[in-house]
C-alpha cells in the first residue's frame, strides 16, 4: 500500500465517504481496545490526538496518574468492510499512546516493539515476519465446542464446509492491504489456517490484530464462531502461530551466505543461537495463558525441545531448506508461539533475544534432524535437548529472572505482563475443573 500521511487520510474519508473512524490500540494481553470519533474531530486528532482515560486499560497507568492520548497513524488508516455499505463507511487507525506532554507511554505496547526495532535498525538491521495464524470455527462459543466439519489438513470442499468464511476473510483483508500468501484447512476438524505475507515486524503486528478481528468478524456474519484459543479440544492438535523471521541489510538478507553448509550467515546462526538460548525465558509471552500449555506438550505436532533442524518439524526452530536463487527467502521459523498472544510484545522478545545471540555471538549447535517425540528422556538428557516450560506458572517463574525480557518490554510492562499472569495463574490452579468431579468425587 501507498504511505498514507495525514492530508492523505483527510482526502479519502472525504472521497470514501467515512461517517466514523475507530481508533484502535492494545492493552497490555494484547486485547483491542478501541473509540470511535466521526469526522468533524479527524484534523484535530490527527494533529494532537484524543484523551482517554488510561487507569481502566489492563496494565496501562495508575488512577493518579490516568490521563492518556491516543496519537493516530495515518499510515494505518483502512477501510472496514464488514462496516462499510450505503449509509457510509467506517475506517480504523491504529494509535501510539503518549503521556499528555508528548512522550511514548512505557506501557503501550507498539512502543515496546518500536523501541526494540529501534535498536535493531542501529545495527543496520530491519526485521521482517510472517506469521502463520490457526484458528478454530465452532458453532457457538457456548457450552462444549462444537466444530463445524470434520475434514483434515488441506481437505477440500464439501468436507470442509468452511471454504466460503475463509474465502470471505481473505477478501476482507485484502481489501484492508493486508497481504495473504495461503489459506487452508489445518489438520484439526473445524481448524483453518490463513498466513499473511512477510512485512515489518510493527506492520505485521498490526496485522495480526486486524486479521484476528476479522477472522471472527465475518464468522459472526455467517452465525458461527471462531477462536485463536491455542487448545480448545481435548485429543485434538492446537493452534499455533509459527513466526518466520529474518533481518535484512537493505535489499540484503543478513542471514543468508552461500558458502556455508546450511547457508546460513554467522548473523544467521547467532539468532537461532539467541532464540534458542532464551526460549524458556519468552515463553510466557509468546505462549501467555494457562490453556497455551496444554497445547506445547509431546504427540500434537507442537515443539516443546529446544532444538533447530531444517526438515525437522519436531524441532522449536526450523529453517526451511534453501532453493537456488531463493536467497531472499532463507528465514528461521520459530514455532512454539500461539496466536493469542500479543504480537507487539511476542515479536519484540523474539527480537531481543534473536539481536543477544548476535551481539554476544552465541555458537549454534548442530541441528537435529531426527524425531524428538521419539527419542527417550535418557537420550534427549544425555544430548543436552532441554524442554519448554511445561505450564504457565513454570513459565511465568522464568520469565521473572530474566534481564533480557526486563530490558525487552521496559519495567513497566513487564511488571504488569508478569503481575497479570500471577493472578491467572492463582486463578487456574484454586479452580475445581471437570476433571476432578469426574475422577474424584465418585471414589474420595
């Protein structure tokens, strides 16, 4: 899309017929929280922004200290189709949030991913990604899930009944300039995968975004529900949210280089080696809630070793096989990731711990090409193959010790990421589930 400025924006409400802009922004869990303004207040907000009251926004600010402004980008401004019809449009633009005297808010977290792409671009580097977002249909979010197919990984129509909602959404975000490379069925009944083209990282962020909200946009048009839950069935393969990634010097990607065995650049190998090092220490932000951990274990495709292949899908990195001429194309594929986390921040620590291994110039071991899942635990000890935290909570106690996702998301953030996930936590483990009325009140 063209690069939108703020006369651009004045020029198509008023070509397009925009009755009311959304303005949109994240709290700290990654929810979407949003206003609208019609468009006799678009200039002035477009100059000063607009005020809102920050102490009732998830980890925003304290109730002494509550007055926030919501600063537009213009280069985020679309048109939203599912709102848009003969009455007049409605568009949307995404906002940085700032202190009333003009300074970037420590708790917005664009800002987190900005401040880290920041340091990124002092060592030359720009950050790309291309999510792969799963996702679940049903047909209520009430009561037992109920899937609305029982078709399998790339199973085409009439088995996958949801051919037109992902036909549907596609169109939707590619009217909005969010590029699609595929869409398909995934491998559990009802789950649907739609992947967005590599961009920016803070492009893709707000993408992300966009792309969830219309996922489940259009299946409300249709009656039926979707979810990013990471496990909503029991015996079922979850949904993940693999992140390629790469850095680029320009028009050149740093981590390619053609005389290496792997063709993969020192730069290459010390993101991997960064990534993979401080894998349980991000975890907690890549996979944030409870249920996120019932997807990472052992038998349902999800990687819970930290280990790197090229063909090896059991491994938490993989780097897909380089083509001749492709050099552009050479990305690690990070997989352990869900796609209800918030993207601002998930892509930051992936970032920061990624630019680590550079700076400090980790050594990557070699890769694993064998399946994990059938190794035995003598085996995988006896090869230094480490695990994924195997809950939140184990999760949550590694993220608390670690000076990486401390200087990633600013003391603010993490405080209140970590402070959010203790109560969660709390919640879920004084929870009586199912579970135990079935097994133990029967027989205790």
């Amino acid at each position: 899309m063209a690069k939108m400025d703020k006369e651009a924006v004045l020029k198509a409400v008023k070509e397009k017929k925009v009755r009311f802009i959304r303005f949109w922004f994240t709290d700290v869990l990654g929810f979407l929280k949003s206003f609208a303004i019609t468009v006799n207040e678009l200039e002035g907000a477009l100059e000063e922004g607009m005020g809102f009251d920050g102490s009732s926004i998830e980890g925003f600010a304290r109730i002494e200290e509550s007055d926030m402004v919501a600063m537009p980008d213009p280069n985020t401004f679309t048109l939203l189709p599912w709102r848009t019809n003969e009455s007049g449009a409605v568009a949307r633009m995404f906002c940085d949030i700032v202190t009333p005297d003009g300074k970037p808010y420590d708790g917005d977290p664009r800002w987190v991913l900005k401040r880290n792409m920041k340091k990124a671009a002092d060592l030359g580097f720009t950050y790309y990604v291309g999510p792969e977002l799963e996702y679940f249909y049903f047909k209520s979010a009430e009561g037992a899930p109920q899937g609305l197919d029982a078709g399998g990984y790339f199973d085409l129509t009439p088995r996958d009944v949801a051919s037109d909602l992902r036909r549907d959404t596609v169109l939707a975000l590619e009217d909005m300039g969010i590029r699609v490379e595929y869409s398909h069925h995934e491998v559990a009944p009802s789950q649907h995968e739609i992947d967005l083209a590599y961009n920016d990282a803070l492009t893709m962020a707000d993408a992300a975004l966009t792309y969830r909200l219309t996922v489940k946009e259009i299946a409300m048009k249709y009656g039926v529900y979707a979810t990013f839950m990471p496990k909503p069935l029991f015996g079922q393969n979850g949904s993940g949210m693999h992140v390629h990634q790469s850095l680029f010097k320009g028009n050149q990607n740093a981590f390619f280089d053609p005389d290496d065995k792997y063709y993969l650049s020192k730069t290459g190998k010390g993101y991997i080696a960064g990534i993979l090092k401080h894998a349980r220490e991000i975890s907690s932000i890549v996979a944030q809630w409870v249920n996120s951990y019932k997807r990472l274990v052992p038998g349902y495709e999800a990687p819970v070793y930290l280990s790197w292949a090229r063909r090896n899908r059991s491994a938490l990195v993989r780097v897909p096989m380089y083509k001749p001429g492709k050099e552009k194309a050479t990305r690690i594929e990070f997989r352990c990731p869900d796609p209800a986390c918030n993207p601002y921040l998930a892509f930051a620590v992936m970032l920061a711990a990624g630019l680590k291994g550079i700076e400090e110039g980790y050594d990557l071991c070699e890769p694993i090409e064998e399946d994990i899942f059938e190794m035995s635990p003598a085996t995988r000890e006896a090869r230094g193959i480490k695990s994924l935290p195997a809950s939140l909570e184990e999760a949550i106690r590694e993220t608390e010790k670690s000076e990486l996702v401390r200087e990633a998301l600013g003391e603010h953030v993490f405080g209140k990421f970590i402070a959010n996930k203790r109560i969660e936590w709390d919640r879920y483990r004084t929870h009586v589930s199912e579970f135990e009325l079935e097994n133990y009140l029967p027989i205790l």
